[in-house]
C-alpha cells in the first residue's frame, strides 16, 4: 500500500513538471527584452542618427564596433562611445556617461581628418580613469594621432603628432602603458617615438631610428627578450632590396634604443634575403629571428633551398643561436633539425608518384660522404593511408585531408624519434614567402 501511494504521489509530481514544461516552449521561443538602459543609450544615438549623422566604426585596431562599451571614468560601469561621420563627412565621437540608471551624452569629440581609422583605450598616467587614443587619418598613410584626457570628460589633448602606426607596451616594467608611435620624417626616415605619460598631463618622449628603406612595416609586436627585457619588434621588407629586417626596440640602461641598428650601414642587424619574420619556434613564449642561409639541392640551383637559424636577442643587442630548422612552406610543415643535420645539410625533393611529395634531408657522413638522414613524406591521395603504412614509414601528423610521414634510411646520424619530436606543421601566419621544397 506505501508502495503504491509512493508510485501515485510520483506519478502526480511527474505529470506537474510536464505540465510545467509543456507552457515552456513559448518563453523558450521568445527574445530577451532589451533593458530600459539599452533603450534609453539607444534613443540617444537615434537622435544623432536623426541629425544627419551615420555609424563610422574604426577600420582598424582591435576595436572596431561603431559602439563601444567601456569603463573609462573608473566607476565600476561601461560608458558608450558611439562612432559617428556627419553629413559634412566629418567623423564624432559621441561619448556618455553612465550613472548606474541613464546615459547621458557628456563629451563629443569632433575627428581632424576623414575617419577614426584606429582607438585604444589606456590608463597612460596612472589616474583615474582611462585616456583615449585616437588615430584620425587623412589621405593614404597620414594620421594624426591625438591622446585625449577623460577626467571630468574635459577632453584635453595631451599628444597630438602625425603618426603610421602605434601600440602599447610597457617596456620599464611599471605597470603602466606606454605608447610607441611610429612616424616618418620629410626625408622618409622611420622613427619610433615612445611617450610615458606622468602626473598633470606630461609626457616624456624619446625616440630611436628604424631600418633606413622600412618605409611599410608589415608587423609590430611585443614580445620579451632573453634577458626579460620587454621589447617591441618592427618587421618588414626594405623598400630597395629584397631584404627583410627586424628592428628591436628596447630599453638599454634605462635609453630607448632600436638595439639591433647598426650606424655604419643605417639598418638592422637582424637581416636576412628571404621573406620570413620572427616567430616563436622553440614553444618558450618569446620570439626569435631568423637568418636564412642557402642551401645546395641535388635538382635544383644554390639557393631554392634554405636553413633558417633561429637567435635569441637580449637588451644590448647580443644574440644567441636557439636552433636551426628546414621549412618546407609548400607542403606547411618545418624540421628542428637535429646538430648532426645541421652542418653540410643538403635537400632535394621527390614527386614523381601523384599525392606523394617527399623532401629528402642528406647531410655528410663522419668519413664526409653524403648520406640521405631522413624523408619525409606528404601524402594527399585518396590512398594516402595505404601509402603511409608501407614499409619503413611511420606517420607524423594527420590533418583531415594530409598525412605527414617519415622514414629513416639504415644508416642515418638521426632516429625517427627525434624527427618525431622536433617535426612541426606551419601555421598559417608563417606563409609569408615559398622556399623550394
């Protein structure tokens, strides 16, 4: 009888809890209601639209939404900046305030040229609050960069200069950003120009040369040098040659340097005849930079094939071999190479069977002669799985439509194990140029 009377009570409680899901779907179907504080922001920028004034969003820079949520008076809430170009094609910034009930409009900012091509958004001067930066552009390469105070949304300029391009960084380990603007004067010479901001609105610039010819950087990224120095690297290729550079710009005994520039010649160190930046090959978090040395190929000319030998810089400039690799671009894998490849190393390259390609790395043998070390395979047939499992070969890698294999000739100064643990794929950032192979 409990039994039952326990079975009947279930029952009931199952068929409420239906009953409950069965109204559900409704609600489950319907959109959440904005807040009355987003319809309220929303009627604000509806009057600006309303005026004549239309969505303009940064083109470039990690912030590009034509409305921006942000913390900039350092209350705890997100105020809107809204992005705005006017009928006179002039571009605003409409910034307001948040209360924790409304918004409302308390600083618009009128653009100096025909678009924000850039914003960020920094505690410069360790106050309160947040600075604004801006990069207005002009025409073509032109900007105007200009800091703007936020502090009682006063909008003072605290820096106003023509600039390329900029970042943030920290380089002296404060805790507090910094900018590094790029510009170039009259005589189309690059200059990196770091500004620190202090207390009243100061600001303390220092500035350092790039690379004469490296008008159009392609990359600026921060990074940490050997020493633990914080470092920003300009990367890019030479205007007049075929020559790529890396410059290094760091703090050396307290002086903001490009560390890798050289007077006698007017660019960096850091230089190599082949288009390929620093990246990050060993899997330590800091970037190392590459110097491309030829290598001799049995079917092919001195040259179509190279070893990149991979340095470590430190805050004076010095440099330290990490290791060296093969990149076989083509096929979107590299090779650590191993010491015993390293000096003498030779490549060649086999295709003859369709959807097999194999890269062959021979290096001298202890009596000098010339020994094939390792081949490695990319297969894409329909039969690849078959062609991976024949004989002598082992697989590297499978992605959903390759598979990477190897084999080790008897002989060989290396063992599969070690080309197993120092054998990469490429990602897709490292595509910059095509080596042979």
């Amino acid at each position: 009888m409990k039994k039952l009377v326990f079975l009947s009570l279930l029952l009931g409680l199952l068929l409420t809890l239906c009953g409950c899901a069965l109204s559900a779907p409704a609600d489950l179907y319907s959109l959440p209601e904005p807040s009355e504080e987003y319809l309220q922001l929303q009627e604000l920028i509806d009057q600006e639209i309303a005026a004549g004034n239309e969505y303009a969003a940064p083109t470039e820079g990690n912030y590009k939404q034509s409305v921006q949520l942000v913390d900039v008076d350092g209350d705890g809430l997100e105020e809107a900046l809204a992005f705005f170009r006017g009928s006179d094609q002039v571009p605003r910034i409409c910034i307001y305030r948040n209360d924790g009930k409304d918004y409302a409009l308390a600083l618009t900012i009128t653009g100096e040229g025909g678009a924000v091509e850039q914003v960020d958004y920094a505690d410069l001067d360790a106050g309160p609050g947040m600075e604004l930066i801006v990069a207005w552009q002009l025409t073509g390469d032109v900007r105007l960069l200009r800091v703007y105070s936020l502090v009682d949304y006063s909008g003072a300029i605290l820096l106003a200069e023509d600039n390329r391009e900029f970042t943030l960084a920290d380089l002296d380990g404060d805790g507090r950003q910094e900018i590094l603007a790029l510009r170039y004067d009259e005589s189309n010479n690059g200059i990196l120009s770091r500004h620190v901001f202090g207390a009243g609105g100061d600001v303390d610039t220092a500035s350092a040369s790039l690379s004469r010819g490296l008008l159009s950087p392609s990359r600026l990224r921060t990074t940490t040098l050997s020493d633990g120095a914080p470092a920003l690297y300009v990367e890019g290729t030479l205007t007049d040659s075929t020559t790529t550079v890396t410059d290094i710009f760091a703090l050396e005994d307290g002086q903001f340097r490009n560390v890798t520039y050289r007077t006698y010649s007017g660019i960096s160190a850091a230089r190599r005849e082949y288009p390929v930046y620093a990246a990050d090959v060993d899997g330590d978090k800091l970037l190392e930079v590459p110097a491309a040395v030829p290598l001799a190929g049995e079917d092919t000319e001195d040259g179509e094939y190279w070893r990149f030998d991979w340095y470590k810089y430190d805050a004076s400039g010095a440099r330290e071999l990490v290791c060296s690799t093969y990149h076989c671009y083509r096929d979107g894998w590299y090779l650590i190479l191993p010491e015993s490849l390293r000096s003498g190393l030779q490549v060649r390259s086999e295709d003859a069977v369709p959807g097999e390609r194999v890269i062959v790395l021979s290096a001298p043998d202890v009596a000098g002669e010339l020994q094939d070390a390792v081949y490695l395979y990319t297969l894409t047939g329909e039969n690849r799985q078959e062609r991976a499992k024949l004989e002598g070969r082992e697989i590297l890698r499978e992605t959903d439509t390759t598979i990477y294999a190897l084999h080790i000739p008897e002989g060989s100064p290396v063992t599969a194990a070690e080309v197993r643990e120092q054998f990469r794929l490429i990602y897709s950032e490292w595509n910059i140029g095509v080596v042979g192979g």
